[in-house]
C-alpha cells in the first residue's frame, strides 16, 4: 500500500503575510501539501497564492483541488502550471476537474453545459496539456479544443509531468482518472451543483467500494500506481467517539454506522483516528488525506505517526 501522505485545503488569509505564516505552518506540521480550490466565491486566485505559498516554503509541496477546466484554455494554463513547477523546483500537484459548482456558472456568466460535455471538454483539456509538458509541443483536433503546434515551453521539472490529480464520484469521471491520473480522488456525489444535505447520502461505506472497483476495472494493470486521495469534510478530535457519531448521525438523519465508515469523516481521539486511518486504508486503499485548515493543527500528531508509512 502507498505510504500516508496529508495535505491542507486553504481558501484565503487575513493579508499576504498570514498567507505565507500559514504555509509555512503547515509545512512545519510535516503535511506533504498545501491545496487551494477554484471558485469565484471568497477565495484567493489559485494560481498567485499558489505562488506565494510555494516561494515561501522549501519543501512543502503545493497543488489545486481542482483547477475547473472550463475557466481556463489547456495552452494557457499547462504554461503556467509548467513555469510553477519551475520556479519551485518541482513541488506542483496539478488537479484538474469538468466543473461542478453551479454558482460559478451563475456569477461568471459562462455556460453551464451538461455534465457530458463538460467531462468531454476536460478530458480534451488534459490529453494537451500532458503532450505540452511531455513532448513540449501540441496539436489537437477535438471537438471542444483545436491546437495546432502549440509550444509548451517552459518544459515542467517533474518528467513528464507534474503529478495529475483527478477527483469525482461518477463512473466516467473516475474512469479517466484511472487512465490518466496519477491521484485520484473519491468524492460524494456533487450533481447537484453545490454541497448540501443530499452530498452526506453519499458518503456511506458501499459508495466509496463501489467507486474503488471502477477504478481497479478503469486502471488494469496501473491501479496499484495510483495514489488514492480523500477530502475530508467532518474532522471531530473528542474524548468520546461515540457520543460525537451518534449526535452527528441524527444531525443529518442518517446512521451511526455510516458516518463511522465514511472515509470523509475523522472522528475520536488522536490514537482512534489513526487506527481508522490505516483501517481506511486496508479496506479502500485511501492513504492522501486532506483536510481544512481549521483542523490542521489538533490533527498534528495523527501526521506525525504515520506521514510516510
């Protein structure tokens, strides 16, 4: 099994230089990465805090989860992404997705086509950004993207690519990430185009082993190359694990048992959540941890037994 790896999903800081404290916080708690989302809501623009977060730090690497694709051209964005890798001397996880919220749609004015076509136009994205960063040259003749000799310079220093994340909780989705990432993340479901009660009916034990064997089928015989990613969204340190699932689970009327198997929800004591890790870990193969910045901290010691085992 791949070692455990952590990483932090941040949004934004109070000022620019609580933006580099906090990096540099986080590498110093010994998680791998520092992530930052893509949406038009109250966040910092990816791609300059990124920057930041990586010119301040020397070993933490940096990443998106996930950069939407339909935001930004493949041409535009394998040349930024290829020049961060660059500059921070191969420290980038490049996460890619089709689009999902619907309020970005809204507030941007793009359309927001159907969930087919936006997993098409992605999968085009990405097929020419991996020929920018391997050959250092592309053309393509898609259906949504037309290149022709496009040059992909500056050339990335991770060969032949900066390490590709890609997350969702559909069939063809995870699919493509099976065949062409080299993280995949397992998500609740986000149909509905936004986080809501329903995303915690997908959250249960059965979903994330059904989506595991689409990947295991989709992979063949790179599956077990694959790193398997989960963002947490319940991350609850407490003397009294029980009592804490049972008042979760009749907060969203489901059952004990499922927010006690869902991989999306760290819940106990630090030894507790360490031994449901690496039991996560035997059951679905999750071993890259992500959390929010507002937990980094209590999940410390959690990092610090078992990053890099």
């Amino acid at each position: 099994m791949a070692p455990f790896r952590f990483g932090v999903q941040l949004s934004k800081a109070d000022s620019g230089a609580a933006w580099r404290d906090t990096v540099r916080k986080i590498e110093g708690l010994g998680y791998s990465t520092m992530f930052i989302p893509d949406h038009f809501e109250d966040q910092y623009g990816p791609l300059v805090a990124l920057t930041v977060a990586a010119e301040a730090t020397t070993t933490l690497r940096v990443g998106s989860l996930v950069f939407g694709n339909d935001y930004r051209h493949p041409v535009v964005l394998a040349k930024e992404i290829a020049t961060l890798d660059l500059f921070s001397e191969g420290r980038v996880e490049f996460g890619l997705g089709a689009g999902w919220m619907t309020s970005d749609y809204e507030q941007s004015g793009m359309a927001e086509d159907a969930a087919g076509v936006r997993i098409t136009r992605m999968a085009e994205s990405l097929a020419i950004m991996k020929s920018l960063w391997s050959s250092g040259e592309a053309t393509y003749q898609g259906q949504h993207y037309q290149v022709a000799g496009a040059l992909g310079a500056p050339i990335p220093v991770q060969r032949p690519h900066p390490p590709i994340i890609i997350g969702g909780g559909g069939q063809r989705v995870l699919g493509i990430a099976a065949r062409e990432a080299d993280i995949v993340g397992v998500n609740p479901s986000l149909a509905a185009g936004r986080i809501g009660p329903e995303v915690l009916e997908t959250t249960a034990a059965e979903y994330y082993h059904q989506r595991i064997e689409w990947i295991r089928k989709a992979a063949g015989a790179r599956f077990d190359q694959l790193e398997l990613q989960v963002l947490t969204f319940l991350v609850q340190i407490v003397p009294d694990r029980q009592e804490a699932i049972d008042k979760l689970a009749g907060l969203m009327s489901v059952t004990p048992e499922q927010v006690e198997g869902s991989p999306i929800a760290l819940i106990g004591t630090t030894d507790q959540i360490r031994e449901s890790l690496i039991q996560r870990r035997e059951e679905f193969g999750f071993s890259y941890i992500v959390v929010h910045e507002a937990e980094m901290e209590a999940l410390e010691p959690v990092v610090s037994a078992l990053a890099g085992t």
